[in-house]
C-alpha cells in the first residue's frame, strides 16, 4: 500500500508541484530489542510519514465523519502497509558480521495519526534470537530511493533491555551531488522504479546502526 498510495499520491501532487525522487520522506527512530540472554529478538519501527503522503493516505477514512481517525478507521491501512512493506523486506537489513538475520513477519502494527502526520508503529521478530556479533549493522532505507529516511537527532536508536556494555552508533547517509540530484529530478513522479545507474548510487544512501557489545 506504502508504493500504491505513493504512485497515486504524487501522480495527483505532480498536477501542481515538479516532483522529485525521493516522493515521500520518513523521520524515523529505530529499537533492537534484546532478551534475558542478551541476544537480539527484535527490531521495532516508528516512522513518521511527511504531511503531504499523509493529507493523500488518509482521504475517505474518516467513516464516522466525527472529524477524527480512530484506530478502527485507521488499523486497514496500517494492515495494507504492512503487507506491502513484506515485498521490499520491510526497507529493513539486520546483519551480523556479513550475514543477514532473518526476519518474522510483524507481530505487531498499528498508525497514528497526530499533528496532520500518520505514524507507522511495527515490530519485527527475529527468526532466531541472535547474538551481536563483531560486525553487526542495521541497515534502514529504500533501494529504489523512492522512500527516503532521515533519522531523528539524538533517537536514532534504542536498544531495549541490551547488556549494559551493549552501544550503538548511527551513521546517517551521505549527500548527493548535485548532478545526482538533478537526474532523480528529472524522473517522472509516476515511475517507481530507478534506472540501473541511479538505483546504485541509492544503494549507498542506507542509514546505518552500527551495534557493538565489547
């Protein structure tokens, strides 16, 4: 649903405003969650979507027209987005020391919606517990660059109920240039897709969280 409500959400803005990619912008705070063994079961999300994907995403929801979204009116969509999101591997890579942890599908999820913006609230259980190894690295971004992510300053991360030597540091991504720039520009805002050329300079724009447990 995130790609569907993207495609038609900024096909219906391109109307009024030239749209780049990205077409919609995330503030996210992440969370490793850690059992009683010290191993990581978990990753949570909360990503804020911006107000313009919002004002498109929650037309017609208000069914009661009492002027407010319920999480009964709001708990489709979130449903939708979620299994959407299965598709793209939840713009989610948790790896440790080269290797991917697989992940379960969400046990839980649900939207907010507060101050004009809607929230994504989910959780991701981790096949395995798994237990932070040299090289561990959560990676969080879209590879086709049509999401992008900006972390919020100071909570990029949590990590929950983690050994006390257990740290983590965020590395946001690097800045574009601007002849970079100036081609993702230049795509239609209905194309999702990014050319081969473009979609591996995107690739470098993952936000990373580097955890280490010395």
């Amino acid at each position: 649903m995130i790609r569907s409500l993207i495609a038609f959400a900024f096909i219906a803005l391109a109307a009024t405003a030239a749209q780049a990619h990205p077409h919609v912008f995330i503030d996210a705070k992440e969370e490793i969650v850690f059992d009683a063994e010290g191993k990581m079961t978990a990753v949570r999300h909360i990503w804020q979507f911006d107000a313009a994907f919002t004002a498109f995403a929650v037309q017609g929801l208000d069914a009661n027209g009492d002027g407010k979204l319920s999480d009964e009116e709001l708990q489709p969509l979130a449903k939708v987005n979620i299994d959407s999101l299965k598709d793209f591997h939840y713009f989610t890579r948790l790896k440790v020391n080269g290797r991917r942890a697989p992940v379960e599908a969400p046990s839980e999820y649900w939207l907010d919606f507060h101050d004009s913006r809607l929230t994504l609230f989910y959780t991701l259980p981790l096949k395995t517990p798994t237990a932070v190894g040299p090289d561990t690295v959560l990676e969080v971004f879209d590879p086709e660059y049509f999401v992008a992510f900006k972390f919020v300053p100071d909570q990029a991360i949590t990590l929950t109920g983690a050994p006390a030597n257990c740290k983590a540091h965020y590395t946001p991504p690097k800045e574009l240039d601007d002849k970079t720039m100036s081609l993702l520009a230049a795509i239609p805002a209905d194309q999702p897709n990014l050319p081969d050329d473009l979609a591996d300079v995107a690739a470098s724009l993952a936000s990373l969280i580097v955890v280490k447990c010395p």
